[in-house]
C-alpha cells in the first residue's frame, strides 16, 4: 500500500471564492439517427479508418472514464471557489468534443451534432447543480434535478434510435441515473466536507462509465457494418481492465499532488483512493505473474507514488533540492521497474519500451503539478489530459505483451481483481 497518506504538506492559502454561471434549456425529444452514409450501416469502419470493434470499445472507455473525471474536478472547484474552475471546464469541453468524434464516426454529422447537444446540455445542468450546491440555493438544485431526468428521457431516446432499439430507452435512462447519482452524491459529500465519501464515489463514477461504454459498443457493433474483431475477447477484457486502473491511477495521482501543493483538507482522501487503485494494480499484476511478482510490483509501484509525493512537497515548501532528489528517485524506479517487467515478462515486455513509456509518465506528472503551483491552470490541466490518455498507450503496450508472454492462455478468473492465473 502506498505510503501518501503517511506525508504531510504544508498547506498554503485558499483560493477566493468564484461563482459558476449556469446555462439552461432541455434537449427535447430525440429523432432515429442514421447510420454514417455510404458503408451500409458500417460508417466507423471507413470514416474511422478502419476502426475495430476493440478500438471502439477502448475509445469510448477512455473518453466516457475522463469525462466523469473532469467532471468531478469542475463540480469541485465550482463548489469550493476555486481559481482552476475555467481550466477544469475547458479539459471537460475538450472531452466533449472527443466524444462527438467518436460519435460521428459511427453516426457521421447528423448523429453527433444531436449527440453534442444532449451532452453538452447534461453538463450544464451539473454545473446548475453545483451553482445551487455553492449558494445554498435549493430551489436551483432542484430545477437541475429536474432537467437532468428530461436529459436522461431524451439521451435514452437517442440511443435507442441510433441502436435500432438494442439499447432502449428506459434501459439507457436507468443507466444514466446512476451516472447522475454517483456526481451528484460526490459533490454533496465535497461541500460537506465528507472528502472520503466524495472519494468513494468519486471511484464508483469512474468504474460506471466503463460498463457504459461496454453496453454502448455492443449495441453499436449489434447494428452496425463495418466492424471487425470480438469486443469482449479475453485479450481486450485485459487491454480495458489495465487502461481502466492506469487511467484512474493517472487521475488520482494528479488529483492528489494538486491537493498537496494547494494545501486542500481533501489530500488524504484523495491519497486513500490512490491506495485502493495501487491494491487493485496489485491484483491485476498478481493475475498475471503471481503473488510474488504482484508484490514485487506494489513494492515499486508504491514508491514512484511516494517519489512524486516527495516532489510535491518539495514544490510546495520551494525545496529545489528535495525535488532533485524525487526526480533521481524516479529515474532509479523506471530502471528498475523496467527490468522488473521485462524480466517477469521473459522479455515479452521489453525494458527499453516500458522505460520510454515511463519517462513520459513522470514529465506529464511533473509538468501537471509545476503548472499548477505557478497559477498556469490551462497548462496544467492540458498536461494532466495527455497524462490520463497516455495511460491507455501503456495498457496496450502492457497487455499485448502479457498475451505474448501467456501464451494465448489468459489469466482465469479476471485480471482486474486478481482472481486467478500464474506465473508459467
């Protein structure tokens, strides 16, 4: 377990309180969406370039993830008056736009001009809620609790047309309460001070998006031509737990290191979210290389996190030197967790790739946590989004390799928990 909470930071002044400005209006009711012209049904396959059915599920995975993500970092600091609000808003807009590209290559301008309307329209009334939850203002967050239900009708009535009906309507529209409950929940726990309870579901809304997107592409796979390969092989069951934790691993540390150089009371909540996603890395590892290789693993993987803590504090306390020394600690760890992997791997996982990936995992951190100390919120949170999206270029690397290295025989029981698998 990682040692985070066991640090402390110096705590330095709070950010002046600023006000969200909410945006109204209800999306209305949704039309059949056509399938992108000119492939029979299979516009993602052209429009994409080929996109593989794997390639879709990772992508809406990874986007669906970081977007409860931000939206989680906005509602926060739209609550709490924090300066970074316009930056987190940003980073939000920009996945939305991510988002409507993914959906456009399977429902081409139609599909996701009415899809950016209906999730844009979602995110607004979020940050209404938020503006009720800052000003105390009930009624507010009642009328925001209303418009989402409409959204929710309205966006399950979209995907049911654009599905064919493989997604329906009041199947969509449960999904989406859940979604509407974990952010809401998380934001009412912030302003309450419950930093452990906005953390708890702070992790459960990141997990959902995951079986959305699951849903999301099967339906879309169901009813469109074009796209090849099983969605739900075991090598991609693997490829997605992997840049599910990696992604979430990416978040939190930056949440965390945010929190510590900012002084915030939520740092140790944070850092305790941090420690359950290093223990559910460990089962994953542990899936895969055994016991032994898993707490080889959480040995190391515990260190470069308190590495970054160690670079963290030194920033917040201006300590040049205690920040060198974090940044030779970190090039040590990518040495040896270089070798580690490549040597449990029997090289099927080269030392040289994973050190390259490493590199670029400590500079986006670092970068991330400079920015934001030194008050460059667009530039931090434009750090932080390449952070989160690396992570899943790791996964791939990692799980390819691991496939190779298994054999074909996949981890039983699931590599996500631990549940099963060995070394060979």
């Amino acid at each position: 377990m990682t040692r985070l909470s066991r640090m402390s930071l110096v705590a330095l002044p709070a950010a002046g309180v600023v006000l969200l400005s909410a945006c109204g209006g209800t999306g209305g009711t949704a039309a059949p969406v056509e399938p992108a012209a000119g492939t029979d049904g299979g516009g993602a396959a052209q429009t994409a370039g080929d996109l593989t059915a794997e390639d879709l599920r990772i992508t809406l995975e990874r986007q669906l993830g970081q977007h409860a993500m931000l939206a989680v970092e906005a509602m926060r600091a739209g609550v709490a008056g924090q300066d970074h609000f316009d930056a987190a808003a940003a980073s939000l807009e920009k996945n939305t736009e991510d988002l409507t590209e993914s959906i456009s290559a399977v429902y081409e301008d139609e599909g996701a001009e009415r899809f950016n309307e209906l999730w844009s329209n979602h995110i607004d009334f979020f940050v209404q809620y938020t503006t009720g939850v800052a000003e105390d203002d009930q009624e507010a967050q009642d009328e925001a609790i209303e418009r989402l239900d409409q959204y929710r009708e309205d966006f399950g009535g979209f995907l049911d047309g654009a599905t064919d009906g493989e997604l329906p309507q009041n199947a969509v529209a449960e999904l989406l309460q859940e979604h509407v409950d974990q952010l809401v929940s998380q934001v009412d726990a912030y302003a309450a001070e419950d930093y452990a309870g906005a953390a708890e579901q702070t992790r459960a809304a990141y997990a959902h998006m995951f079986g959305t997107a699951q849903g999301l592409t099967n339906a879309i796979v169901a009813t469109q031509d074009g796209f090849t390969g099983d969605p739900e092989s075991p090598e991609v069951e693997l490829r997605s737990d992997l840049g599910k934790l990696l992604g979430e691993h990416a978040q939190t540390a930056m949440q965390a290191m945010r929190a510590g150089v900012s002084g915030q009371d939520d740092f140790d909540a944070i850092a305790g979210a941090l420690d359950e996603n290093t223990r559910d890395l460990t089962g994953a590892i542990s899936g895969v290389f055994g016991e032994e290789g898993g707490q080889a693993f959480m040995e190391m993987w515990a260190d470069h996190i308190d590495f970054f803590v160690q670079y963290t504090v030194g920033l917040a306390e201006g300590d040049e030197q205690a920040k060198e020394e974090a940044l030779q600690r970190l090039e040590q760890y990518r040495a040896d967790f270089s070798q580690f992997l490549d040597g449990a791997s029997d090289g099927s996982i080269p030392a040289e790739v994973v050190a390259e990936g490493l590199q670029k995992h400590v500079d986006d951190l670092v970068d991330q946590v400079d920015a934001f100390e030194s008050a460059e919120y667009d530039s931090a949170y434009g750090s932080a989004y390449d952070a989160y999206n690396h992570m899943y270029d790791t996964a791939e690397a990692l799980s390819g390799g691991i496939v190779d290295f298994m054999g074909g025989e996949m981890p039983a029981g699931g590599v996500e928990t631990g549940g099963g698998g060995t070394t060979r």
